[in-house]
C-alpha cells in the first residue's frame, strides 16, 4: 500500500513537473485553470445547456430556454430537431444528458420528418441546432481540448493528473 502510495506520488510529481513544463511553455493561461477549477460552480465541472422540450424552433428554444446548471450525472448537451419534408424546424429539444445518450447523433428519416441529434461538450454548448449531418455530430469542445490542441505532447499526463484531481475532488 505504501509503495502504491510513493509511486503514485512520483508519478504525480513527473507529470506535474511536466504540466509546468507545458504551462512556461505558455498554452496554459490563468483563464485555462480557472475554467479547469470552475469551483463558483455548485459542483465539480459544473457547466450549464440550452434547455427547452418541443420546442417549435431554434430561436424559440434558446429565447425562452434558462440556462441553469446541469444535474451532476450529466457531462454533454444534447439537441434534438425534427423537420418536415420541406425541411422546415418542427420540434427542438435541448437538454444535458450523459454520454449514453450521445452515442447515436446524426440525422434519420422518420416517415416525412428529418430528426438530427448532437451532442456537445462545454457551457453552453448546444447554441445550434443540426440541419443536417454534417452538424448532426459529437462535438467536444471543453478546456481540455484546447488543451490538446495547443499542445499535443501534453495530452497524456494531462489527461492522467485531470483524472487524479477529479478522483481527488470526488
Ligand atoms: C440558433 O439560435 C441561435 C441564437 O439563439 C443562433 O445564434 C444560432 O445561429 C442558431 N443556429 C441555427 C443553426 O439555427
Ligand atoms: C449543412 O448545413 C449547413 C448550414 O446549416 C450548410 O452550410 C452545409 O452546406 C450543409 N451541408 C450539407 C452536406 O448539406
């Protein structure tokens, strides 16, 4: 157990030392961290969608939808939208849903009605809705993955001390 314990202390402490490497190296700003923390929210990564159920289009769904916290079980926000056959909106729905439920997105035929799905990562993320598939897709686009895309090199140990901290935190 307490070899566990020192190894896993070395461990952190190589990818700290990493990460810092990786924050002089200047893709992580203090702006990053914070939203990494994001601890003014009623729980850990607490992040909010557009919610609204049927409702008859994009604009009307985000005008009258509040956009409060996400339940804790929930880490994507999701966007369902029906057309007819002239390809007109007839029904939006937004909500946060766990990653259960974004694993089909994309658009399917249902009798005259076209319906696509997304799913996205991040606050407020779920502004849009899909029309077709190109934007009927899960998309991420939280802190971490800006992240990953400044700096490629780090993705790993990043990955692996988020994971310690949210375990931490947990
Ligand atoms: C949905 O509505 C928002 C404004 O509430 C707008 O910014 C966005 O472009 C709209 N998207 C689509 C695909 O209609
Ligand atoms: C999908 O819809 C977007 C606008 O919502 C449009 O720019 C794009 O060309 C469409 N793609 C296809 C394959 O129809």
């Amino acid at each position: 157990m307490e070899v566990c314990l020192k190894l896993t202390g070395l461990l952190l402490g190589m990818l700290l030392s990493d990460w810092l490497t990786a924050v002089l190296s200047r893709d992580f700003t203090l702006a990053d961290i914070i939203q990494l923390h994001l601890s003014a929210t009623p729980h850990p990564g607490g992040f909010k969608c557009f919610t609204c159920e049927d409702a008859e289009d994009n604009y009307s769904c985000n005008r009258w939808a509040p956009d409060k916290y996400c339940p804790e079980d929930s880490r994507f926000c999701y966007t369902r939208h029906w057309m007819n056959a002239d390809g007109e909106s007839v029904s939006v729905t937004k909500r946060c849903v766990s990653l259960d439920e974004c694993v089909s997105t994309g658009c399917v035929q249902h009798e005259v009605h076209m319906v696509c799905t997304s799913c996205c990562e991040g606050n407020i993320c779920n502004l849009p809705v899909p029309w077709n598939k190109t934007a009927a897709i899960f998309s991420t686009n939280s802190p971490l993955n800006r992240v990953i895309r400044a700096s490629p090199g780090k993705i790993t140990s990043l990955s692996i001390i988020l994971f310690f901290m949210l375990n931490y935190f947990n």
